[in-house]
C-alpha cells in the first residue's frame, strides 16, 4: 500500500509540472505575440530617426550614396543650398550625387500612406541616406544619418 501511494504521488507531481508547463508555454506564447504584432506596428511606420529623417524606401537601404534631389543649372536658393550640402558632405568623406528626382514603387498601401504624412510639409532639396529622407537638413543631420547606418 505504502508503494501505491509513492506511484500515486510521483505520476500527480509529473501531471502537475507537465501542466504547469503548458501553462507557462501559453504564457510566453502570448508575449511573443503581442511582441511582434508591436514589431509589425512599428515596421510600417518607424517614425523619425534622432536625425529627423523619415523612411521613404525600404529598397534603399543599402545605398552607399546620399542622393540631393537638385536642379540642374538652377540659380534658386534651393540649389544653391544643395550645392553647399554636397560640398559639406563631399568633404566629410561621405559619397554624394546631386540629382534631379528619385524613382520607387510601393508594394504596400501603407507605406503609401507614411509618406505622404511625413511628404506634406517638406522643404527643397529633398536628401536621401539610406532609404530615409529630410527635407533641407544640415550638413551634421545628414552625416549623423549616415554614420548612423542602414
């Protein structure tokens, strides 16, 4: 009898840690994916980066060049602030191409509108690092971007 009662015990103890288990499994299941639906949330608009850039382009992130959108042979002031940035950056060492627009597609209706959010309101010459764009920023904004990596 004294036995019966020593199996009895053992095989309640192991159902009692399997479930205990279980339930920390559920637990930390739930965690992961509150977790990455955050993540998810997050991936469609990042924000601002603490450069103030926003990100315009997924598929750029691994340019080496920050890209100036400019006039050619234009004697606004725009350009003329393009010109200055490009020679800025040109002598911090980091490669630089003026040019005249940028061309991408969007695969995803939201990220259609997390451009056009940030978009609404921004100042020439539009600067791209990486996938991540500002309107009009200093020299040491773009260089902390680009130091700042992909």
């Amino acid at each position: 009898m004294g036995i019966l009662r020593i199996i009895l015990a053992v095989v309640v103890v192991i159902v009692a840690l399997t479930l205990l288990g279980k339930f920390n499994q559920k637990i930390d299941d739930m965690g992961s994916r509150a977790t990455a639906a955050a993540s998810a949330r997050n991936a469609k608009d990042p924000g601002l980066s603490p450069a103030g850039f926003f990100l315009l382009s997924r598929e750029d992130a691994q340019n080496p060049r920050v890209a100036i959108m400019s006039a050619p042979n234009c004697p606004s002031a725009e350009t003329q602030r393009a010109e200055a940035l490009a020679s800025s950056l040109n002598s911090a060492g980091i490669p630089c191409e003026l040019k005249q627009g940028i061309e991408f597609q969007f695969h995803d209706p939201a990220d259609v509108d997390r451009v056009n959010k940030y978009m609404a309101n921004v100042a020439n010459p539009l600067v791209v690092v990486r996938g991540w764009a500002k309107g009009n920023p200093a020299a040491q904004d773009v260089i902390a971007q680009y130091q700042a990596g992909p």
